[in-house]
C-alpha cells in the first residue's frame, strides 16, 4: 500500500516536472497527451483516497490557500456567468486537485523527506537537460534540433523564463537535499550547483539572472560576518563592472541577436538606464490586462481568464480573473509565507526564503507560478516545514 501511494504522487510530480506531457503533445500525440494527463489526475485522486486513514497533523499554514480557492472559484464562476468567458473546467480544477492532494501526502514527516529528494533530483535533471539541449540546439517548441541557433533556451518546458526558475529552484533544492559529510561529497556539491548555475545563465533571462544573485545572498546570510560582508562588497562592485563591461566581454561569442539583445537589457537594468530596458512586450501585455481589471474590479472577468490573455503577471492575474477581495487574499497568503519564513528556525528560514523569493519574483513576469502542479505543490511543502517547526517547539514547551 505503501508503494503505491508513493506512485500516485511522485509519478505526476515527477511528469509535470520534466513536462513529459508537453513532449508527448509534441513528438507522439495529443490524445496520448491527454490520456497522459487524465491518469496523472487519478493517480493524484486515488492517493488522496488511499493516504486519507493515514494523514499526519496538517498545517495551518498552508491551509489559508483553501481561503484563495474559495475566494477564486467564487468570484471566478459569478464572473464566467456575467461575462461568457468560458474555459474548460477540468483545467481550471487540475492546480487544486494536486494542491488537496499534496496537502494530504506531505502531513507525512518521511513524505516530506521522500519529496524533497523526488523533487531535487527530478529539477536537477530538467536542468541538466537544459544544457544538453543547448549542446544539440534542440527546442521544444520547434519540435526537435533547430535549424537555427536557438536564441532563449527554454530546456524542458520550452521557455527560457520557466527554465531559469526551475533552475533556481534546483539550486535551493540541492542545496538543501544534498548532505556533504565528506571533502569528496562537498567538491562534488559545488560542482553540480556550478552546472546548476550555468543553466540559469544560459536561459538569457533577465528576471532569472536578477532572482538567483538574491537566491545567493539570500543562502548565504547565515554565513555573514564584518569580514565576509567586506568581501561581498567587493564581489558586487566587480560583478557589476563585468554585466557593465558585458557587450565587450561577449564581443568575440557566436551569440545570436536575440541574446545580444538580452545582454543589452542586463546592461541596462545594472545602470539604470530604464528607458532602454527590453520587457519583451509585457508591458504591452500588462496594459491590456489593467483594461480589463478596470472594467471588473471587484468580481474580475473569470477563471482562468488571464492566463488566456496572456497576461504575464500572476499578481494581477489573480485579480484579472477573480477580483480585488480574491487579490487581497493571495497577497495576505504570501506575506504570511514570509513573516513566517523569517520567524523560522535557521536550518529551514533560508530554505524558504529562497524558494519564496523566487517564486515571488517569477511572478511578476509570469502568470503559470499557481497553474503549474509542479510550482503549486512547494506552497503546501513550505507550510509543513514552517509548521513542523512551530510544532516541536510546542511538544519541547508542554
């Protein structure tokens, strides 16, 4: 029984991670594709039926996002009511079908251990494929080896913004899930979150490159002292001379126009030279989605509604499709993350943090961070570690 409990949430976990539905839509069939995501569906149902007699304690933290749902599915079906903007509604459920689902498996302390290892190795693949894929010019959304150089690599979920947020959230993962007790282990560590680190770079993505140095100060405040707060001083000052002195740097690399372009972009944003900053047309994208918030502030225009649109923005997304109450609540969600995070103990506040951060961050640029399975389910494994916490410390007081 066990066993399979186990395969009816890390199988899924593992397919939205290294998006093997996105590659069976792609290279066999879209039937097939759907099928594949339909099982994943059960798979999650029957282990929630299965795990339902053997739930630990829940967490309180991660619970307040039945509150978002509530608020969401609420406002979101009153809003497709009013205004005809239909949407499939088994797609609209699928991010709360894994979210109870996950809820379930992860009040288990050896799930939460199982899944941090499922999920560092399964991300840790996806961004080694990410550089293969770079090796062989191979794009997901050509459909196999480009015939051109490919300007953004995208790795397994065919877009370079997803790809440098899996990548980071490899990085804290690994960090986390990788124990070095020997001199071995620890240059064997160091070398995988270097090639971890290198397949954020090469995504070209300005949001990524942005989120992972506050990743790293973030994994490292616990080592601050007067001396390495100098040396970091000194790092930043001759890491912004290089994004500076980048155009020249790269003068001599076949780098296509596109991330000649996206250099231009980093070189801009480090010396403030905002008006020339490149945002790829969300801004544009931005716009039309303030339009439609004017018009429907308070009960939005629908589920799913944004991120038909486009929207590239989770926060506004949220109210876009559900409105300001739905809005205030998700808000009020991630600040509670937060406050919670740095109340933590040490060995989990870091941890947290990051993975928070860069969620957070991811969001102002993309509208799938709460649509994707494999996103989605690090909100409720967050919520445990804070809780569990919070909850040996009450044990140790009584």
């Amino acid at each position: 029984m066990k066993n399979l409990i186990y395969i009816c949430f890390l199988f899924p976990l593992i397919s939205n991670i290294l998006n093997f539905q996105g590659f069976t839509y792609r290279f066999i069939s879209v039937p097939l594709a759907q099928m594949l995501a339909y099982f994943n569906l059960i798979l999650i149902t029957l282990g929630s039926i299965l795990i339902i007699n053997r739930i630990g304690i829940l967490s309180k933290t991660a619970k307040i996002w039945f509150a978002f749902y509530m608020f969401y599915f609420s406002f979101g079906l009153l809003a497709m009511a009013l205004f005809s903007n239909y949407t499939p509604i088994i797609r609209t459920i699928i991010p709360l079908i894994y979210f109870i689902g996950f809820y379930l498996f992860l009040s288990v302390e050896n799930h939460r251990k199982i899944f941090l290892k499922t999920s560092a190795i399964a991300f840790l693949v996806s961004s080694f494929l990410l550089i293969f894929f770079v090796i062989i010019n191979f794009d997901l959304d050509f459909g196999g080896i480009s015939l051109y150089k490919v300007d953004r690599p995208g790795g397994v979920y065919g877009d370079a913004n997803n790809a440098a947020l899996a990548s980071i959230i490899t990085y804290v993962l690994f960090n986390k899930f990788f124990v070095t007790n020997t001199s071995t282990k620890k240059h064997i560590k160091i070398i995988i979150l270097l090639i971890i680190a290198c397949s954020i770079f090469l995504t070209f993505s300005t949001t990524g490159m942005f989120a992972f140095l506050i990743i790293l100060f973030i994994n490292n405040l616990s080592f601050f002292s007067k001396e390495r707060i100098i040396l970091l001083f000194i790092a930043g000052i001759l890491v912004i001379g290089t994004v500076l002195n980048l155009k020249s740097l790269t003068a001599g690399l076949d780098l296509t126009p596109g991330q000649r372009l996206k250099i231009d972009t980093l070189v801009n944003v480090v010396s403030l030279n905002t008006e020339k900053v490149d945002n790829s047309g969300r801004g544009v994208l931005l716009e039309t989605l303030f339009k439609y918030i004017y018009e429907n502030p308070f009960i939005g225009n629908g589920i799913d509604f944004a991120a038909n649109l486009h929207g590239h923005n989770t926060y506004f997304g949220v109210w876009a499709d559900a409105g300001i109450f739905t809005f205030i609540i998700f808000i009020i969600i991630l600040i509670t993350y937060f406050k919670k995070s740095i109340q933590a103990d040490k060995s989990i506040r870091y941890f947290c943090l990051s993975i928070l951060t860069a969620l957070c961050i991811f969001m102002m640029s993309l509208q799938t961070i709460i649509n994707q399975p494999y996103l989605l389910v690090l909100f409720p494994y967050i919520g445990y570690l804070l809780d569990e916490k919070i909850n040996s410390k009450q044990l140790l007081n009584n």
